[in-house]
C-alpha cells in the first residue's frame, strides 16, 4: 500500500497557515458595504400564545432599517423530512421554548438593534408547559403540536422477531435504566450569518453549515427562488460536531432582514444565542433488556428509549436512530426489538451530536460487563464474544464488509495492558474498556451523492471543486490529499473551489461521517478521469501505452522506466495545442437501500460502511471527594484507511476530550423552568488543557473495498467507545456500576458512600 | 454617545483611533482595524480566543477597554509572523496538526507565544498551565502542547518535527 | 456582548480617585482588572453612569514586607502575590488560593487581589443574560422581591465565591478604606453585610486600598473544589490558620469556609474543637471539620453547580485537608 507517495502521510493542513496568520475569515469576520447589524427576538417563555406583536416603536427607532415578524413570512412550515414539517423560522401562532424566534431586526449598529429588541411588544397568553418527556406525554394539557398526540414527535420501532422466545431461552436476564441529561455542542465559533441579495436578486448567505445544498433548499422553497438565485457561499467554519447540519430560523430571518432592506445584514450568536437557539444533545432515558446465554452472548435485546427532542422536529428520525444502530453495528444480537421515542418538550431543540446517545450507549457497556461480572467472564472477552465479524448482517439487514473491531480490541488492550492490570489496580484505581461502531453515511435519497469537477489550468496545475464542506475537522486538505495523489501533483498546485452551492454540486454534507467516503470517493474519481485524459496525451508522446503510465510530483512516467517522463505542466499545454481542455467530472453515489425508511421501513442497506472503535481508560478516583483524575487513555479506531495520520489523531484526541473527558466527567446542562441554567463557557464545563490525561492513539487499518484508497470514517467511534470506556473505568475503579451519566463527583460520591453502607450491612 | 480620540500601538505601528468609553479592545481591533484574527467567542474572559499581548503578557481583549489599551504595546496574531516569515510558534502549529477549526488558535498562540518568551523550555504541565484559559473544542489539546514544546526545538523523536537542514 | 454606555474617568493619583467618588458615588464604579465588574455590564447586571479606571494607580500595586505584618496594595496582580515570598512564607493559605484564581493567563493583569476580594456575589439564576432574566419576576438581587434559590426566601441568597478572601480572612487580614475626607479599617471578619445585594459593608464613596495580613507564628492553607483545575469560581473553599505554642498544642485556631454563604463564614465553633488540642490530633481535625460542616450547611443554597448536598459534604472535606495539610 506505499504505492502512495501522498495519502497515508502525516501531511500538515492546508488551511493552518491561514489561521495561525489569522487571516482565515469566518462568518462573522465578513464586512460589506453598507451592512447592517441583524439581532433576533426570542420568547422569554417556554409555552406561549402570541397574542399581538406590536413593532411600531422599534421601527420609529432612528439607525432602525427593518422590523421583521412572522406576518412577513408565508407561514410556511419547515422540516427534514416531509412528515417533520414542523418549525417556522418566526412564530406567528405561538411560541414553544424559551429562545423561540418572535421577530427580528436591522439597524446601523448593534447598540441600536438591541434598543429596538427592547421597543417590540410581544403579547403573549402563557400556557402550561412541559419540561420532560415521561410529563409531556402524559400530559392533558395544550399539546406542543396539536397533530402530535401525547407530545410524541417521532415512534421508531424495529422489531427483528423472536425476541421473546429468545429472552425464555436465554441462561441470565437483566434489565437496567439509564440517564443522561443533554448536552452542547459549544462550537468555539458562536453561530453567525450574513445575507445579502445581489445585483441579480440572488441571496447570498455566509454561516457555518454542515452542507451548503442543505442550507440553500429550505431558503429557496422560504423565498420562492429558483435554487440557482440561492448561493451559500463557502466560508471557514468553527467547528459543528453535528450541530451545524441543518437550516437555521436565523438565515431566513437575516435574508429577510436583507431583502426588506436592500441591504446586507449581520446577525451573530452570543454564546447563550448558540446554546439554546441552534441545537443541543438530546436527554435520553434508557432501558436496556438483554438476555444471553451461558457464554455471554446475546440472545435477545429489548430496549426502549425515551429521549427529550424540545420543541421542534428537527433530524427527529434519525436522531431517534442512530443510539440503535450504533449498537446493532457493535454487536452482534440474535434478536432484537427496539421502541424509541421523540417528545416534544418545551425546551431547546434537539439534534444529533458527536456523541449521539452518551446515556444508551454506556449504559448498554456497563449492562454488558454487569453481566460478565454475573457469568465470571472479564469485559474483553464479553466483548470479543459479542463482536461484530466483517461479512456479517447487522440486525436491520446491513451488510458489513470492512471490519476490525477484533484487531481494535486486541490492539488496545496490549498497549493499555488490560489485561495486567483489571482486577489487580489498588482500591479505587480503575480500568474500564468501551467499543462501538458508526456507521458511515444514511441513505439521503436525492442527497446522497457527491460529484466533482477538476479542470486544469494552462501552468500544469489543477482547480478541484466539491461541495464537502470544511467544518473544521479537515475535509479541505482531505480533498486537496486526495486530488494531489491522484493527480500526481503536489498539494500546493492544487485549488479548491469548495462548499458553495453556485460553483459546486450537492454533496450529502459533513454531518454522517460520509465527508471521505462519498465526496472524497467523488474528487478521486473526477481525478482519475482526469488524469486518463493527461494520460492519452502523455502516452502519445512517450511513444507507450497509456496504462504503463504514472503521475507522480508533477511528472507522467513509465513505470517500470521512470527517466521515461514528461511533466505535467507540458502534457496539458500539448493538450491544448491540439484544442483539447483537460478536465473531467466523477462522482459516487453509495449504493445504499433506497428503501429504506427511518420510521416507516427501518431494514435494508444503510450505507456502505462502518467504523469500529475501542477506547480503554484507566483512571483513580478520589474517595473522598468523588473527583476523578484520568491517568491514560488508549483509543483504537478501524478507520479502513489513514488518509493522513496526523488529521486522524487529532479526531481522535478531540473525541476523547468531547465523548470521555468532558461527556462523562463534566458536560450537562441544568435547567429552571425551561431556562437553561449553564449556557455560556463559564458554567457549561468544556474540558480545559490542564486536565486531559495522556492519550495513546491506534490505527487499525481494514481497509474498506468500497471506500476511497480503502477509508471509512474517522474518530466519531472513539468519540462514542471514549465516553463506554470513561464510564467503564469509573465504575471499575469504586465497585459500582453507575447508571446516570456523567459521573459528576457528587453522583460518584454517593455511590462510594451507598456501597460502603451495603458492604457494612452484609 | 461622543467618541473620543486615542492612540493604541498595535503590532508596532501607532494607530489614531476614534472610540466610545464602551468599546472593548476587541472590538475595536475587529471592527475598526479588520484586525479579525482575535476572535469573540464567549464575551465573558473565560474561552481566551480574543486573547491577544499587552506589553508581552496575554491578555483577554473582550474585557479590556479600548481606552485602558493605550500607552502599551499591543500585539495580535496578525503581528506574530515576520511578513511572509511564520514565527517558529506558528510552523511548529502547522507541522504538529495543533489547527483544527481554527477558532481558537490565534488566542492559543498569543498564550503560548507569551509563555515561550518567558520560559525556554517549559515541560508539559508549565505549557498546559499557561494554556488553561484557553479552550480548544476540537483538539483535546494534545497537538497544540506538543507544538508549543517542539516550537523552534525540534525532537528527533517527533515525527512531526520539521528536521530542516 | 456589548457594553452599555458610560463616561470613562481616568485619575492620575489616589486623591483625584477620591474626589471623582465622592462626587459621582452610586453612579460609579472601580475597574481594576475587569473580569468581574465588565462581565457584569455585559449581561445588563449593573450599567454605571461613570466608570473609574484604577489604570494610572501604580501606587495601589505593592507588596509590603513589614515586621508584624504584610502590606498588599489592592490593584496588585495576583501573579506577584504567588510570587511573592513573604506571601508564601508568611501567608500560605493566601499563596494557595491566589494559584488558583483564574488561569495562569489572568493571573499577572486582569486578576488583582483588590477585584478578587470584591467581586460580587454569584447565583445561577441571577449571574444571567438580560434575555434570561426577562419573562420571570425580578429576583432580590435584581430589584426584585423573590429568591429562586430558596423558595420564600425574604432576602438574597448569592453566594460569595471569592478564593483570596477565604483564604485572607482565615489569616485574620484587615483592609483599609479610603474616602475623600475619612481613611478607615477594618477586619476583613467584619467587612460584610448579611445581604447578598449588597454583600460588602463599604460606602459608595470608599475605595479598598490596602490588604494588611499579620504576621503570626502559625501556619496556614487554603483548599478548595472546583470543576477543573483552572478558571472555575470554586463551589466550597477553606481555609485555616493554626498557631501552636512550644509543646506543639494549638493555641488559636481560625477556620474560614467560602462559596457557601453569603460571605466566607468564619467558624468559631468549629475552630473552638482545635484549641488546646495536639497539633497532630487527627481526630479533633475531623471534629473540627465535621462542626465547619454543619454550621457551613445552614447558609448555603443550591445556586453555585454541583448539588447542595454535596458541596456541604465537601466543606467537611476540605476543612480537614487544610487541617491536614498544617
């Protein structure tokens, strides 16, 4: 596999030199002529009729340019999917959650609009409010949507059969709750856009997105514009982590704003404004039943779910989902049934997150070596029992070829030395392992393709252009990796167009894992295709047939006589002398079941891979105060293929702090009557420099057949294996099997102090 | 309100400035110098990604008045590198992969700079002190410790040290 | 955030300070280093007409090492209090907990012992933006007459989360205040009201001066409990002094818990279990810390993180690993 000279190196990032320059412009780095500053009016109540809205003071507000409410909206209603249509970007009716868009504003400066905030009177009718799902569903008062009976947003049920004459064969039973609260994104970047309509009336809108197409439909259906007169403009991102994926109320509002008044307009987040007006991690309550045989391995599964969705559908669907699914791809079941269920509540809205279902999935671990702990069996081996096998079906009847969950296993529990130390660590030192697996892409009907086109410019260097979008994590110079190898040019002679819904096709968007595996598949097709046409011209002139050719460092060479060469540069201008432009198009369309249906048909091929990850932890747990210091940490990822090592690690060190460091230790958010108590960086408790622990990171390669050089998706499995293995180690190190996550000092406390109490009692 | 007239030395040249009393550093850096490389992202000092050195020392530019900046030497990120010429801070970020969305980085390297003007060989609990006001989502910081260590010194062991001959 | 409007005054010297209060009063406040007063305009907490900048006082910046005591000037940078070596020898509780004020970043400028000492109470449901605020009823602390950390509370509960002045009112320092016609002072023990609105017992025309910590034979330490090691206010704090005579018994005792109430809590009670007692007596410390606990736990409310229960399990923790630590 050295046949590379470019990908599988730890090649530096391509964007870096700009942002340590700090010369990258991001959303609200922007300046246009004439721009105005945009701010939003939120509801101040969770469940609120809007009575009258009167915005006459505001508008007589000198530097005030517009006022805009959902009477200058069509009404219309928006959502992911046909039977979600659920949100408008202003509400008109009523407002469902303490943040709700109400109206927003223009005005020369930011002093002045939020003057003019304070002018709009909102009349509203309170109404009673519900704050979380067991009261919401069993709720008789005013629904959150009135097509929603009990509040429930969104049923996902997956029934595989035999579950129950599996459980009555199965040799041990358990069946244990789990909880855990929501969580936040909290991109370092507050969430900002600008909007202006050009000479042409096209809008143009800069903010951060997880895919331009995925911004640019709901805003041309909201305006009524042809798609091609919307254009998401390509602009560095400040991280998404899965909360940037979808439209925001604030884009319409701002092209609103900037139609009214033939302006370009501004609005940026505060960081409470990106806390509870963009996306949250979803609460979830967790029952898990598993039944297994004498061995350990599952005979039947029943879980049920109960997750907090807030106030709006948002990828409700998937986000009910994907806790499952994860699990299926993990491990490996006989029978399964699965209930899980969206509420509405009248809190923030829900979306998916990096770590999507902390509570679901540490809660299946800790069940796991619960039962090991039962049938005397140590936490690898039940592992290694359970484990998904490449070649295997999942449960809903994806096949999944790729697969090194095993090796990712093995791997770390020799460089972490598991097996040593679990059950020899003195008192209160602990060591806990967690494995899980993501699946790579959803099936994204019209979306879910990718294509690109290369076109090379007359001094031997090529422009690329792609619609992956950068969020933060890479994906620009995964693209630009990808084109150079291909291409056999260096990274530097590479330009990418990117991310920009006028220059670039659709692309399924950063949001699945599927950045590499679809898009990138796309750029290296177009490459190739590409780099045919340099060939038939290069192979003319070396007198040889084209498939005896390479390209490498800007030279075209035979390759079993490499001085046999000609560079690139000259291959084109030949190709031009002889009215011949060299470009091409490629794309890839992963061929996933069509058929299949978050809620109505939930079985059928999901996508073309999976990822699998193993995170071992060991940690030491302060009896007296319940604090937990972290002393290593080891995170084995089967990414198929490392594009480039140095990116990978740093995906994987960046889910360490967010799945483990942070969701299992610090990361939740408290609530006062729908308020969110913990919105800024101050109360909401990011993991800091001084307290991440070591980290040993290990590729495993399975190389994947379907994806690009062999890659999958990288780092979201350590992300989800990282918070298994945090908890696992905790739970480890006190003798006690924790059940609400994270494990604050307080709950890990309490546990030491209960399980003393029950020792002395025994 | 009325806006007054200072002077700020930012990155060694004297910038006259008009400003309000309310004007914070920041602020004015972004919005009337398009110094955008500091960045607002909590607006309460506790991210550090508007940090930027006032007489050499980090400093929070969201809770420093524009008025209480003058008399000292300012430096942004934009004044780190020599023109064109990275500071071996800055390369050494490049080379290490400590950059991933971006956000953060310049206040990171305001912090870190600041350090190692200090510190010539700071281990790697002095960097992550030095480092703790100032929070990265993306990295788990390992990347940007790493870079601060080797920045200027490479490790032979590093396989991200540039060994340039 | 934006700052909302205010005249910026600029004196030169102490006396100019003085005057520009006595004239302005309620409609001014102190900016030293920012990171509490500034945070506080932001979220529309608090929006003076006139802001003094204590910029130009070097003179407020000094360490002071005298023969009975230490002389701290109140803008002093907290990075030269742990720096300082009469502070680490003579003040040990007061080096601890300055470490931990902060991060090493706003140490040396923004962070000064002045603005630590005097940073104003916290609560979760008023620390808070505007928007947060609005659609409920006003609390105590903002103009209101409802307690949303204790229900029918008749008066404010916020909670005084100051490391510098835990730690200096266990050392037994004293401040100097400054008005335009009056210099006062006073034992820090005694600097607070019972109101969490307004928590220090100063007028609007004074100005904290000067920290005088004296010097005693006795050893002190400082712990606390916070989230993560850096940044975080803390959520319970202590901090103890023990003097011993020759044969090692304690001959005075003070033992300071903070983030629980409204001011640090001096516990004589707790302290009176240690006097007389053996300076290695293990067992009294876990009495003395077990007293600090329950007279600690009748102040305090759940509006700081964590949860009550905990916090006041760990004000018995911390007593006894400062004790500990002597």
């Amino acid at each position: 596999m050295s046949d590379y000279n470019i990908i599988g190196k730890r090649m530096p990032r391509v964007d870096s030199r700009a942002k340590v320059m700090g010369k990258v412009r991001y959303s609200a780095d922007i300046k246009l002529h004439g721009m105005l500053v945009g701010k939003i009016k939120r509801s101040p109540y969770a469940h609120a009729r809007i009575l009258s809205i009167d915005t006459s003071k505001a508008e007589n507000l000198p530097g005030v340019k517009a006022v805009v409410t959902g009477k200058d909206t069509e009404g219309v209603k928006w959502g992911v999917f046909g039977y979600t249509r659920d949100q408008q970007f202003i509400q008109t009716d009523k407002a469902r959650y303490i943040g709700d868009e109400v109206a927003g504003v223009a005005a020369v400066d930011e002093d002045t609009a939020l003057k003019a905030l304070d002018l709009i009177q909102v009349e509203y009718e309170q109404l009673p409010a519900v704050f979380e799902p067991m009261d919401a569903m069993a709720s008789d008062s005013e629904l959150i949507h009135e097509d929603f009976p009990n509040n429930i947003n969104i049923h996902v049920n997956i029934d595989t059969g035999e579950v129950d004459e599996n459980f009555k064969k199965a040799h041990y039973i358990r069946e244990d709750t789990f909880t855990a609260p929501e969580e936040s994104y909290f991109q370092a970047e507050p969430y900002a856009v600008v909007a202006r309509f050009d000479e042409d009336e096209c809008l143009e809108v800069w903010c951060p997105n997880g895919g331009p197409h995925m911004k640019s439909k709901p805003l041309s259906n909201s305006f009524k514009l042809p798609l091609h007169k919307v254009k998401i403009k390509k602009i560095a991102i400040g991280g998404a982590f899965g909360g940037r994926s979808e439209i925001c109320p604030a884009d319409y509002i701002c092209a609103l704003l900037a139609k009214k008044t033939s302006a370009p307009v501004k609005i940026i987040f505060t960081r409470e404004e990106n806390t509870i007006a963009t996306r949250q991690g979803h609460a979830m309550i967790t029952t898990h039943k598993t039944g297994v045989d004498k061995e350990g391995r599952v005979l039947a599964r029943d879980t049920t779910c109960y997750m907090d969705g807030g106030a709006y559908s948002s990828t409700g669907p998937i986000a009910t989902t994907v806790p499952f699914l994860s699990m299926e791809q993990a491990y490996r079941m006989e029978s399964v049934r699965y209930n899980g269920y969206r509420v509405y509540t009248n809190k923030p809205i829900r979306g998916m997150i990096r770590v999507h279902g902390r509570g679901f999935a540490c809660g299946l671990d800790t069940q796991l070596d619960m039962i090991a702990e039962h049938l005397g069996i140590d936490p690898v081996e039940m592992r290694l029992r359970n484990s998904r096998q490449p070649g295997e079906y999942t449960n809903t009847k994806s096949l999944v070829s790729s697969c090194a969950m095993d090796e990712t296993i093995h791997k770390a529990v020799e460089k972490s030395g598991f097996k040593e130390k679990w059950g020899k660590l003195p008192p209160f030192h602990g060591i806990g392992i967690g494995t899980n697996s993501v699946q790579t892409g959803f099936p994204m009907g019209i979306r879910g393709g990718s294509q690109s086109f290369i076109k090379f410019n007359e001094d031997g260097e090529a422009t690329v252009m792609t619609g992956v979008v950068d969020n933060g994590q890479g994906n620009d110079n995964m693209v630009v990796q990808i084109a150079a190898q291909e291409l056999g040019l260096l990274p530097e002679d590479i330009h990418l167009v990117s991310a920009d819904t006028e220059t670039t096709s659709s692309d399924p968007g950063s949001y699945s894992q599927v950045s590499t595996f679809v898009g990138g598949q796309a750029v290296k097709n177009a490459a190739s295709n590409c780099k045919k046409k340099l060939f038939d011209v290069a192979a003319k002139v070396l007198k040889v047939e084209p498939d005896t050719l390479k390209a490498e460092n800007r030279l075209i060479f035979v390759k079993d006589d490499p001085e046999k060469s000609i560079p690139i540069k000259k291959v084109v201008r030949i190709s031009l002398l002889n009215f011949n432009s060299v470009n091409a198009e490629g794309g890839y369309w992963p061929k996933v079941d069509m058929k299949r249906e978050w809620v109505s048909n939930p079985y059928g091929q999901m996508c073309e891979a999976f990822s699998f990850g193993t995170t071992i932890v060991e940690v030491k747990v302060d009896p007296d105060t319940g604090e937990v210091e972290v002393l290593e940490v080891t995170a084995s990822q089967d990414v198929g293929k490392a594009l480039n090592p140095l990116v990978l690690e740093g995906q994987f060190e960046g889910s360490i702090a967010m799945g483990g460091q942070g969701g299992m230790l610090t990361e939740y958010h408290e609530w006062h009557e729908g308020r969110c108590v913990n919105p800024t960086m101050l109360d909401y408790k990011l993991p800091l420099a001084c307290d991440m622990p070591k980290i040993n990171n290990i590729i495993v390669e399975s190389i994947e057949p379907k994806g690009p050089y062999g890659a999958k998706e990288a780092g979201m499995s350590i992300a989800m294996s990282a918070a298994q293995g945090y908890s696992a180690a905790v739970s480890n190190a006190i003798g006690v099997h924790m059940d609400s996550f994270p494990l604050t000092p307080d709950k890990i406390l309490t546990a030491i102090k209960n399980k003393k109490q029950q020792d002395t009692a025994k | 309100m009325e806006k007054l007239q200072i002077t700020l030395n930012i990155n060694g040249k004297d910038q006259a400035l008009l400003v309000q009393p309310n004007d914070t550093l920041l602020e004015v850096l972004r919005d009337e110098l398009d110094l955008t490389g500091s960045k607002e992202s909590c607006s309460e000092g506790i991210c550090g990604s508007c940090t930027i050195q006032m007489d050499g020392k980090p400093v929070r530019s969201c809770l420093t008045l524009a008025m209480e900046a003058q008399g000292t030497k300012i430096k942004t990120v934009e004044g780190l590198a020599n023109g064109d010429e990275l500071s071996n801070l800055q390369q050494s970020f490049i080379d290490h992969g400590a950059v991933q969305c971006g956000i953060c980085t310049p206040g990171m390297l305001m912090s870190a700079d600041a350090l190692l003007s200090e510190t010539l060989n700071p281990d790697d609990t002095t960097i992550r002190q030095a480092l703790s006001g100032n929070i990265c989502r993306c990295t788990g910081y390992s990347k940007i410790v790493e870079a601060v260590a080797h920045a200027g010194k490479p490790e032979k062991s590093c396989p991200d040290c540039q060994t340039k001959e | 955030m934006r700052l909302p409007g205010f005249e910026y005054l600029n004196p030169q010297n102490l006396d100019q300070t003085l005057d520009m209060l006595a004239e302005h009063k309620d409609e001014a406040k102190i900016l030293a280093g920012g990171t509490d007063l500034l945070v506080r305009m932001k979220k529309g907490l608090l929006a003076p007409k006139y802001i003094i900048s204590l910029k130009a006082l070097d003179s407020l910046s000094y360490i002071k090492d005298e023969s009975d005591c230490i002389k701290i000037g109140t803008r002093t940078p907290i990075a030269d209090i742990i720096a300082s070596k009469p502070v680490q020898k003579h003040a040990r509780a007061l080096f601890q907990a300055c470490e931990k004020i902060g991060a090493v970043s706003i140490q040396h400028y923004k962070g000064t012992i002045g603005g630590n000492i005097l940073q104003n109470n916290r609560c979760h449901h008023y620390n808070q933006s505007d928007f947060y605020r609005s659609g409920r009823q006003a609390c105590h602390k903002d103009g209101g007459k409802i307690c949303y950390a204790r229900e029918e509370a008749d008066r404010c509960n916020s909670t005084c989360q100051s490391d510098g002045a835990t730690a200096l009112m266990a050392l037994g320092a004293g401040l100097t205040l400054a008005g335009k016609d009056n210099k006062r002072e006073v034992e820090l023990a005694n600097f607070y009201t019972t109101d969490g609105i307004m928590p220090f017992a100063m007028e609007s025309q004074e100005l904290l001066t000067e920290i005088s910590i004296p010097k005693t034979n006795g050893e002190s330490a400082y712990k606390r409990l916070a989230y993560r090691s850096a940044i975080d206010y803390p959520i319970v704090c202590a901090g103890v002094l023990l003097e011993s005579d020759n044969s090692d018994k304690i001959v005075r005792a003070r033992i300071v818990v903070g983030a629980m109430g409204r001011a640090p809590l001096l516990l004589a009670n707790a302290a009176s279990k240690l006097k007389g007692k053996d300076m290695n007596d293990q067992a009294t410390f876990k009495d003395a810390a077990t007293a600090a606990m329950s007279s600690a736990a009748a102040f305090a409310v759940h509006n700081v993180g964590s949860t009550l229960e905990y916090r006041c399990a760990m004000v018995e923790e911390m007593v006894l690993q400062a004790l500990k630590e002597i």
